[in-house]
C-alpha cells in the first residue's frame, strides 16, 4: 500500500511532512521491507525541525505534486530526524563524506533495498541552481542508474560499505603521554581568531569541548596564552548576535567571523554546553557578563524548554511565518516607535540598531562594539527595562516552531550544566530543575533496565544512544556532588553497567554508539570524535574515573584507561575533534578529591567554596560523622579539625592538611589543579 506513513510518527520534523504528497515512510524493518519487495532504491532524507534548508527544501520540493509523483514512481522514501535517530544520521553523514562531500542537512542519500549508500547529497534545489543540479533530474538520472547500470551500483554501495565498517573496527590503540592536553592546547592556540575568538574564518560555531580544552590547560599551567582565546570567544558571543539579547540562550552558530549573524535556531544541547563553560571562566575571572549570560539562559530554558514533568524540550525553529530570523530582528523604525526619543536613541547605540540594518536590511540585536569594552553596571541597570519593554513587543510576533520532543542525552547535558552552575552560583532552584528532569528520564524513559533515547507526547521511541547512558552518567554524578545524595552515584553505576552490557566493543575497547540489539543498521559505529555534541567515548573516561573516586572500586579506573588507549592513536589522526577526550584524558592523568567531612548543613559553606572555584576535574565527597573511607582512599583515617566541619584536597595519593577555612580551601584547589 502507498502512501504517507509519517501520520502515526511522535517527531515534530516528521510530522511536519505528514501532509506532504511524498510517501514517506518513518526508518525501520516495515520500509527496508518494502523496498525489497518492490525493488525499488531508497531516497533517504535526513533532517531535523528547526533546520532552515530543510525547510527550504520541503517548500520547494516535498510539496510539490509533480516531484513527489515522481519520488513515488521510482523510490521507497524514507524520513528520518536526525535528533531522534542520530544512529541513522552518522551511518549516513559518514558515507557521504566518504564520497568526498561536505556534510549538512537536509542529508538526502540513495540506498539499495538492503540500506546500503551508493550515492548522495545535501540540500537540491527544486530546479538547477547555485552549482547544483535540479532535484527532479538527480532523481530520474538515479532511476536510471539503478535500473540499467547495477554495475555502478553495485561498484559503489560495496565500497561504501565497506568503508563505513573499516571505520568503526579500525583499532588505533596507543599509550597518550601526559604532556597531550598542553601540547594539543598549544596547536590550538595558532587556529584561534585573535580578534573576534573562536576558530579563524566563517561559519563560526562555539566549538565549546575545544575551548573547555584550552580552559583545563590554563588553569593546569596558569599560561595566559590558554585563557585569552576562550575569555575572547564567550566575550564576542555573549554580547554578538548569536546570543539572544532579549529572550537568552545562544543560536547554534554564527554565518559570519563576528558572532553576528546568526543561523537562529536555539537548540538545548549548546546551550547546555555554553552554560557549563561559562560558569567555568566565570568562576576563575568572575566577570559579571559571563554570570549574566548564565542566568538569562537558564531563565530562557525554565521559561521556554522545559516540558510537563520538568524535562527540557530539544530546540527551537530558525524560521517563523516561514522566514529565518524574523522573529528576533527588528527595523529601526520599530524601535523608534516602541520607546521614548531619549530611550530608543540609547537602545539603538548599545544594539547596534541602524537605519540601514546589519542583516538583510534589518538589525540583529547585538553589543558587539562593547565585546571588549564591557558595559558597565550603571549601563546594564539602563539598559534592563528597555529589554524588558522590547522582549513583551517581541512575544507578541509569531514565533518560531517548537521541537518538544525530550532527548535524554541533550537531557543529561542540561542536567549536569544545571547541577553544576546551580552549585557555582549558588542556585537550588536551578538544582531542583536539574533533579526534575533527571527524575523524569530515569522513571519515564528507561524501561526494564533500559534507557531510551526520545520521548514526545506519552510516547517512548528507540533504544539509548551511547551518548544517551555516558550523559545521563555524568548528570548523576553531578547531581550527586551538588546535592550529597549517594543515590544519584548507584544511578550513575546502573547506567554504565548498561553500556557494559549492551554496547561495549569486548574486541577493540570502548563503546558502539548503538546497543548490540538495535534493528535494523548496516553497521555499528564506533568512534571517539565529538560532533555537535561530545561523544560517549570521549566523555566516559573522566566519568568513570570519577566513579572509580566516588566508589572507591578500581575497576572504573581500568575501564578508563581501556578507553583511553583504545582510541590514543586518533590523536595522530585529527585532534580537533578530540576535544571531550583530551578533557577526559586530563582528568584521568590529574584528578583533584575533595573530602568534606561533617555533615551536609556543616559543611555547606565549604562545599559552596569548591562549586566556585575552577576546578573541572574535581569530585567531591561528603563524608558523615561515622562513615570510613575505603583503606585505599588517601584521605583514609582523617577526620575533622578541632571538631569543626572539615576539607582535604587530595591529588593522587597525597591529601593537604586539614582545611576548615572558605579561602583557605579556595587556595588548596587552585594548588592542586596546577599539580604537574
């Protein structure tokens, strides 16, 4: 039977081509199925619901009755969010790079009946434009080739596929010395924009693992080299058009090398990550920009993306009344008209508001002529109704599509930035939000011991991701230093026993990204390279070593340094996108304990001087009058200082004295991050 599948689907991005005359059909055994019998090739088209060019190519091409007649004629067609299945997504990104092109979405690859790739491409446009070749006409030509040339076919999907599983069996084993975070913070130093920060040219993403790299290495080695790139980069975003001046959170990337223009879909994951790094630098400099940005952006995910049950939403659309951008850009004649002459003339002069416009004959609100000059507290204190004023102007627009679909992994990485910039900054609310969501991940999408990966309307869909289990993990731990509850430490076991059982690769080291029971896939990947966000390989060596730490059980460490070695050799590959494994790999080499003993109210003020201070591979433990430390921890035996409530700071298998001073304790953990 033909016709749209996607009607039944959970997914926003599939429900938005439900009506489209294309029959799609969701990804899964039903539409490989059908392929077979039919005997027809697979269109595949891979997208996601705030991306903007997918929606450029759905207007121009999906809708249209006479391609979709002719999508119908010669394929089985197949939609796939790239947010609910990133397993999908990766097999397929990875083939067409392997064909020598650039990466994006819209992804639209060709597959045989069976799911191998043999050709394909991103965005098309309806009719030959901008160097591409008309969609209709890529789409008769591949028919074609099909049908009366199988050799070429054949030729292709065989060393794709081929391709595609010497990628994730390859084995790069190797032993990184302790030198690797400095000497590759150092590399990364010359590919650093010294005007506008982050990585030279255009477009310009956040790229927050490698400036978190470059974070850990200055705060190991005190080098001012390391700091400035990143105090540069969250500087040119936070006051750049990237960042949200009126509502908070941060678009997923910049078009320009200015942080200007943005592509102006917010997605939950970089706002995760930013909020995190931003309470690291703000933690070590104390700028009040960087504490600002954090509290308006957690503002804007408690206002705007967190769902009934208090877990956060994926993201927001780039595009409202189907036009990019224009719910956040204004003309300077609406702002004239919303404020006094006295007020608008100040506004326009901090935003950047002009007659001509910044972007496309309108204006991208943005502080960028203050990056490096910062506004001062009397100007905020200005500044602050007017924003006010404009954000409820603003709320009354149209605004942008909303993908509340809930993605455990993005979750995690939420939770773990709530729990510990909540912590920094002395927040529970933010903790309980952060509690919340992890309740709701942990009771309503893991089933019978296992974790699922998207969750939309009552409905749980496909098995966890890697990413999903390594970043659950890393909020429990979180939520456990925040709040002393040692329970969140069992959860965050229960999680990696779930990779160990299902994903774990028993012959190479380190983790599949999809379990040993997920259907339907032509290939396991297994890799260590962060993409949009860190990967699991990447993260779970400094989650393990922290639990190894918390638990006092020594095979964590091994773990660890299983995953390590597996994946040492890629450091003589690409570096760039090694990021979350550098980061591990510091933490493995260097962690800092601290043992606070006494009891949770007790030592609160302690607690509340190691949240503030930067210190990314440092755990924490409360120990309870009463309670022992296992005989190998090196603060076995030690107790409180002349009965008050007391800290020691442990690097390797050496503790400092007994600590029950705030800033004597401060001085102690930025004296043991700096251990060689």
């Amino acid at each position: 039977m033909s016709r749209n599948f996607l009607r039944a689907e959970t997914s926003p991005y599939l429900l938005q081509h439900a009506d489209n005359p294309v029959h799609w059909r969701p990804w899964g055994e039903e539409a490989l199925a059908a392929a077979k019998k039919e005997k027809k090739p697979i269109l595949l088209s891979v997208g996601y619901a705030a991306c903007h060019w997918c929606h450029v190519m759905a207007h121009e091409s999906f809708e249209d009755e006479n391609v979709a007649a002719v999508m119908n004629e010669h394929f089985v067609n197949i939609k796939v969010d790239r947010e609910e299945r990133p397993d999908i997504d990766a097999i397929y990104m990875s083939a067409l790079h392997l064909l020598g092109q650039q990466g994006g979405w819209p992804l639209t690859m060709f597959l045989t009946p069976e799911g191998e790739p043999f050709w394909g491409g991103t965005y098309f446009p309806k009719d030959a434009a901008y160097g591409r070749p008309g969609f209709t006409d890529v789409l008769t030509e591949v028919a074609r080739i099909f049908r009366e040339e199988p050799a070429k076919v054949y030729k292709n999907r065989t060393a794709l596929t081929k391709a595609l599983e010497e990628q994730s069996a390859t084995a790069r084993p190797g032993e990184p010395t302790p030198q690797v975070p400095v000497v590759v913070a150092e590399k990364l130093t010359e590919l650093m924009d010294p005007e506008n920060g982050g990585i030279r040219g255009a477009p310009k993403f956040p790229q927050v693992p490698l400036l978190t790299l470059m974070w850990r290495a200055h705060l190991r080695t005190g080098r001012d080299e390391f700091a400035a790139p990143v105090t540069r980069a969250l500087d040119h975003m936070s006051e750049g058009g990237i960042y949200d001046h009126l509502g908070g959170g941060f678009a997923r990337y910049s078009v320009d090398e200015f942080w200007l223009a943005p592509h102006f879909e917010k997605m939950l994951y970089d706002n995760a990550l930013l909020i995190d790094l931003l309470t690291l630098a703000w933690a070590e400099t104390r700028k009040p920009l960087y504490e600002r940005r954090v509290r308006e952006t957690v503002e804007w995910v408690a206002r705007e993306m967190t769902v009934e049950g208090g877990a956060f939403a994926a993201s927001l659309d780039a595009d409202s009344e189907g036009v990019e951008g224009k719910f956040y850009v204004w003309s300077e004649a609406e702002i004239d008209n919303l404020f006094t002459p006295g007020e608008a003339t100040l506004f326009k002069r901090f935003y950047g508001v002009t007659g001509e416009g910044n972007w496309e004959h309108t204006n991208i609100l943005n502080r960028l002529a203050r990056a490096d000059a910062p506004v001062t507290a009397e100007e905020e204190e200005a500044l602050e109704p007017l924003k006010a004023r404009a954000f409820v102007e603003r709320d009354m627009r149209v605004k942008p599509g909303f993908d509340d679909k809930v993605l455990a992994d993005w979750n995690g990485l939420m939770i773990a930035a709530l729990a510990r910039a909540g912590s920094a900054f002395g927040e529970s609310e933010w903790v309980a939000m952060a509690k919340a969501a992890f309740r709701f991940v942990m009771e309503t999408m893991r089933i019978d011991g296992r974790l699922h990966h998207a969750w939309r309307e009552g409905k749980l869909q496909h098995l966890a991701m890697a990413d999903d289990l390594a970043n659950m993990a890393d909020a429990a731990i979180a939520l456990a230093e925040a709040t002393g509850d040692e329970g969140y430490v069992a959860e965050a076991e229960s999680l990696v026993a779930e990779l160990d059982a299902h994903y774990r690769d028993a012959n190479n080291g380190g983790y599949f990204f999809t379990a040993d029971d997920a259907p339907a896939l032509i290939v396991r990947r297994r890799t260590v390279a962060d993409d949009a966000t860190p990967a699991a390989n990447g993260t779970l060596s400094g989650t393990l070593t922290k639990l190894a730490l918390l638990t006092g059980k020594a095979d964590y460490f091994d773990r660890a340094d299983e995953v390590i070695r597996s994946f040492a050799g890629e450091l003589q590959q690409n570096i760039f996108p090694l990021g979350s494994y550098i980061a591990s790999l510091d933490t493995r080499l260097r962690p800092v304990q601290v043992v606070l003993i006494g009891s949770a109210a007790e030592t609160a003020e302690l607690a509340g001087a190691v949240f503030a201070t930067s210190c990314p591979a440092r755990v924490l433990m409360r120990v309870a009058d009463g309670k022992v430390l296992p005989e190998g921890h090196p603060a076995h035996g030690k107790g409180r200082q002349d009965g008050k409530p007391t800290a020691y700071v442990c690097a390797g298998e050496t503790c400092s004295l007994p600590v029950t001073d705030r800033d004597a304790l401060i001085e102690e953990l930025k004296q043991a991050r700096r251990s060689p």
